[in-house]
C-alpha cells in the first residue's frame, strides 16, 4: 500500500482544529503584544492586527464598542490595522460590524493546510531557470523590483521585513528566488513557526511571461521539504483565488475561508 494514502483520508476539520489551535492567536517573536478581552493586539512592521480564536460571545453593541475600542488603540502607532476574519467566526453579522467601524475588505482568501513531507516531492523547472536561497540585501532588493512589477505599486516595505526576519531570532525564515540568467522570475519565502506543527508559505509572484510553467509549484516543493527537513509536519497557505487552483492539485485542502478586513489610521486613506 502507498504510504502516502493515508495523508488524503485525513480530513479537513482536522486540519482546521490544528491551525485554529496553533496559529490563530499565536505571537510572533517580531511582534509587540498586548491582550484585550479575547483578542490580542500586535504591532510590527508598521502595521496593527486583531488576533482572535473566538470573541467570547461579544454582539451587539457591546460588540461594536469592542471593535472600536481595538481599532482606536492603534491609532498614532501604526498606518494600518488588519482584522482577519473567518468564515464561521461568530456573530454571523461581525463583517457588518468591521464595516460599520471603518475596516475595509480586503481580496477573500483561502487557508490552505497539506502535509509537508507529501508535498515535498520535486518539480520539474523549466529550462534555465533554477531555485536559489538569498540573504544579501541585493537580492531581497531585485526581489522588491519583481513585486513592484507583478502587483504595479512599491515593495519597499518587503525588503525591509524581509531582511529584518532573515536576522532576527525566532520563527527563521529562508528566502527563495527562481532565476533565468540575471532575471528574477518568481520569489517565495518560508517561515518555521517554531513550537508549532507549521510551516507558512509566503510570496509566490511569478511574473507574467513565465507562468503556468511549474515555477510556483517548484517553489512550494522546495519549501515544503525544508519544513520537512526541520521536522515540520504541516504546510499553511493564506491563499489568493489564482493559488488556490495549484495549490489544491498538489494536495493542500481548503480549511477556512478568510477575509481581512482592513483599517487606516488618521491621516491614511482607505485602502
């Protein structure tokens, strides 16, 4: 029998039970928390976000007094506040209620769970394009530039998270490119949330002229046997609308559905 069979029969609610127990309200070593009910507040990079497993049975008004008691917190720290929410979060009518209070929906996203070790197995590159692990500043820069590229606005921001996260202590990170020549053609990164069961799989951008080739597929291989490498058991994906598709095909399943919603403070126009 394939010993990989058994990895298809394990259902999604397990999956779900694991990232909501491990990931959802968990602190970032980047991250400066600070616990308000039962949510908790983070600071890093600029930006402010709402974590949360459940919201203890807050509705109504007490629960539209909560949203902007956390929202008006951030103000004057950061430039924007991120609430991610979950399809099945209770109240039913909590988007209502981010909206009501200035946060903004965001593109819906997909978290995506799959077993590292099962998605590990190699992909074919196309022809001169090969993976590369990158530190140097220069590279993380030619990295900013493809992001620039692929979405149209700046990734200044990215360089510096991401060269912060290559240095810090915590949570490591390893940084990917696929190259053809001197050319960056698609970037991702992997975060190792140490103490967890998980993996994050970050990034993916592939420039348009060289996708649906393999790259990004390649990419989530690679990373997924260095999770697998260092113990890991599980991979996890926020995943857009386009990913999903590929991701599916290699074997993650759909856990939840998630949207951030999304608040800029005084002075920062509405995304």
């Amino acid at each position: 029998m394939d010993h990989m069979a058994g990895y298809a029969r394990e259902p999604a609610p397990a999956y779900r039970r694991a990232y909501e127990e491990q990931l959802r309200a968990r602190i970032a070593p980047d991250k400066t928390a600070d616990r308000s009910g039962p949510v908790i507040r983070l600071t890093g990079a600029g930006r402010g976000f709402v974590l949360y497993r459940d919201l203890a049975g807050l509705e109504g008004a007490e629960l539209d007094a909560f949203i902007a008691d956390q929202r008006d917190r951030f103000d004057g720290l950061v430039e924007e506040v991120e609430w991610k929410y979950h399809d099945r979060d209770l109240p039913a009518d909590l988007p209502s209620r981010l909206l009501a209070a200035g946060f903004v929906p965001q593109e819906e996203e997909t978290v995506m769970v799959g077993e590292a070790a099962r998605l590990a197995a190699p992909a074919e590159l196309p022809g001169g394009v090969r993976l590369r692990e990158v530190t140097a500043r220069s590279d993380l820069e030619r990295i900013g530039r493809l992001e620039e590229t692929v979405w149209g606005y700046g990734h200044g921001w990215l360089v510096d998270v991401l060269e912060r996260s290559l240095t810090r202590a915590g949570d490591p990170i390893v940084v990917l490119v696929a190259e053809s020549g001197d050319d960056v053609v698609c970037a991702a990164w992997v975060r190792f949330h140490e103490g967890t069961d998980f993996a994050s799989l970050w990034g993916g951008s592939t420039l348009a002229a060289w996708r649906r080739r393999g790259i990004y597929r390649a990419t989530v291989a690679y990373r997924a046997g260095l999770a697998a490498q260092r113990g890991f058991r599980y991979v996890h994906v926020d995943a857009s609308a386009a990913s999903r598709p590929i991701l599916a095909r290699l074997g993650l399943l759909p856990v939840a559905g998630s949207t951030p919603y999304v608040w800029r403070t005084a002075g920062h126009a509405p995304a």
